[in-house]
C-alpha cells in the first residue's frame, strides 16, 4: 500500500496507522462496527475537544472538521486505500476524548452495524464517555421495530409540517431574526421552529433544522424574546452585528460549524468553546466569528408558537426534535451544503438538526395533537 510523504505531525501519526484502519475500513464494508484506539494522538497537541470528521469517496475526500481529522482524511485519500469501493463513501471519526476512531459507510448505502461484542459480551461504544448512548448513526427508520412503524413515523413527520404549514399561515408566514426586535409582538413564553434557506426536505419544502425553547425550570424567568434576542445577537449599538455567543448554544455551534468550516486555526476553536471567556489573543477573532453567526442566524426563517404552561413547552420541544432527527430514523437528509455538516458536535451533524438534546429519543405521536390543539388556539 503506497503512504503519502510526511508534511506534519498529524499526518506522520496518521501513516503510521493506515495498515490498521485498512483492516477497519474492511470491517465498516462487512457491515460490522469499525473502531481503533488510536493511542498518542492526544499527545501531539492541546486540544478541548478532539472530535474531528473526514469523509472520502472513491480516492477524494469530499469534506472534513479539524486539522486532524483533515490530515486523517488526507492520508487515507493519498494511499488510495478507498479506492476499491468507489460507490462507497466513509466517514472517519474521532471521538472527543482522541482515543478512538470508527469508520462507517454514510449515504445512500450505508448499511446497519452490526457490532462485535466487547468484554462481558457488551458491544463496543464509540462515543464521548460523557453521554453513553447509542453509535453515532442513525438507525435505519423501522429497524427493530414492528412492521407499520417506519410508515407511521412518515406520516407523523408530514402531519408536523402540516401544523407547522397551519400555524405558518395564522402568523402571517415566517420572520427572520435580523428584522425582529422586542416590539414585534411576542407571546411571553412559547416555543420556535428554524427552517434555512436552501435546506429542503424530498418535495421541496423547507425542512426544519432546530427546534428550540426557554424556561423550562421553576424559577426561571426567560421570555421567549429574551432567548430569541439571544440567539439573534446585537442590531445596533457599539457593536452591531455582535452577539454573545456564551449566552446562546445556537450561537456556540453555528459558530464552531463556521471555524471548521473556513479551516481557521484550532487555538480559534478552542477559545471560541470555552464556556467562560475568550483566550486573549483571540478576542478579536472571535468577534468576527460572533458576526457572522449573527449574519448566519439572522437571515434563517422561523415560526413562533404560544405555549404558556413550561411542561407542554419541555413536551413538545423534546418530541419535535426526536421525530426530526435522522439519528432515530428521521427521513429529511440535509444538504451536502449545510453548514451544519462541519458542527464541532456529532449529533449536529448525525441528526441533521442544530440540537444536541433529545436526537436520540423516541417521539410519543400523542404529542402532535397537543401541538395541533395550541396551533388552533392562536389568535
């Protein structure tokens, strides 16, 4: 098998360890769990969070996330070590914590894993040992489930843009954030629906992309124009067009989608992840990134629904998601565009959603009657 020459760090670990992925890549075609500890890559830098993708078909890498992982995909692209599979395209990722990297088939023929069993007879996890969930892929709609199930979820799924279309058309037709402002008319507690131009479900139709709400504990007492304001960042003032990206998790991932997404350097993603303040030296950096997030969100379509009582708010936002989410069989693809395919999160990317929250969950179909019921309460 002929290897690339060394050009960086990255790609001398990553050359090193081609035979072995060679031998995973195979079990990822077999239709098995393909993941390797991939030891001392942690040790070739600083890093918040390793997770990292790179996606090749044939002998091309198509997309990546992360310096790393971009010199993952590089190597494997250089060996040709894909290129007996030319329909088939794999997606390498490397899970948070850098000690583990499994290979899948994504797309139109990814097929279900069916995982070897680690110790004690329990299949091998290939996630952040933060969430113990299932793999990161979604499972094929129906599988395991009794016969119907796939087709029921379909017709839950168009029922929901159907109420969206409903309440669509008793709102007068979707806003963007950067024309909102406190003054336009908001219930004080409700729940919002995102859409993105260009991210179309199969008919054509826009399809949703996050689904969000507020207040969802006892004491809080967030507005549902407080978080959207949030989200929106600053129209005017000393910095227009800023935003706080530590206030709104939107932001945080649509600003990371971003970072990965121009190549920018990884000292940037890691500041720009921190949860408490900027690093120094990338304070202004950052600002840049927080305008365009706000160019980014400010220009996407979203509906507003009332819902007063904070326990239907929980319900219906949780379930929404969980129907939506490719990650438990959800049918919108999105598009091979979507800035989301470059989120710093996997169930960003995996889901097809900017949530994190509730992409593994299991909808109550009970649920669109009670969103059905609110929409047909508003005024």
């Amino acid at each position: 098998m002929q290897t690339i020459g060394v050009g960086s760090k990255y790609d001398e670990f990553w050359a090193g360890l081609l035979p072995l992925i060679r031998a995973q890549v195979e079990l990822a075609v077999g239709g098995n769990l393909a993941s390797m500890a991939v030891p001392g890559l942690t040790r070739l830098g600083a890093r918040q969070s390793w997770y990292g993708t790179a996606e090749i078909r044939g002998q091309e890498m198509t997309c990546s996330s992360g310096a790393h992982a971009t010199s993952l995909g590089r190597t494997v692209e250089a060996s040709g070590l894909c290129r007996q599979w030319p329909q088939r395209a794999f997606r390498f990722t490397i899970t948070p914590a850098g000690d583990l990297l499994t290979i899948t088939i994504v797309g139109n023929d990814r097929r279900a894993p069916r995982p070897a069993p680690g110790p004690g007879g329990q299949p091998p996890v290939g996630r952040p040992p933060e969430r113990p969930r299932p793999a990161w892929r979604a499972e094929p709609a129906g599988r395991d489930h009794p016969p119907g199930m796939a087709d029921s979820r379909g017709s839950d799924v168009d029922t929901f843009y159907r109420i969206l279309d409903e309440l669509a058309a008793r709102l007068g037709g979707p806003r963007r954030l950067r024309e909102c402002t406190g003054r336009s008319g908001w219930p004080p507690q409700g729940l919002y629906f995102f859409y993105e131009n260009d991210e179309n479900r199969a008919d054509g139709s826009r399809r949703i992309v996050r689904v969000g709400t507020h207040g969802l504990t006892e004491t809080s007492k967030a507005t549902l124009w407080g978080r959207l304001a949030q989200h929106r960042g600053q129209l005017a003032g000393r910095n227009p067009g800023g935003g706080a990206h530590r206030a709104s998790v939107f932001r945080r991932h649509v600003g990371a989608a971003i970072i990965n997404r121009d190549g920018l350097p990884d000292e940037l993603l890691a500041s720009w992840l921190d949860r408490h303040h900027p690093r120094s030296e990338r304070a202004i950096q950052e600002a840049d990134i927080e305008r365009a997030v706000s160019r980014y969100i400010g220009a996407m379509p979203f509906l507003w629904l009332s819902v007063p009582c904070r326990t239907d708010r929980g319900y219906l936002e949780s379930n929404s998601i969980a129907l939506l989410s490719r990650l438990t069989g959800g049918p919108d693809r999105p598009g091979a565009s979507w800035l989301g395919q470059h989120a710093e999160r996997a169930e960003i990317r995996e889901s097809g959603l900017w949530n994190v929250q509730h992409v593994f969950s299991h909808h109550e179909p009970a649920f669109l009657q009670r969103l059905a019921k609110l929409v047909e309460l508003h005024q």
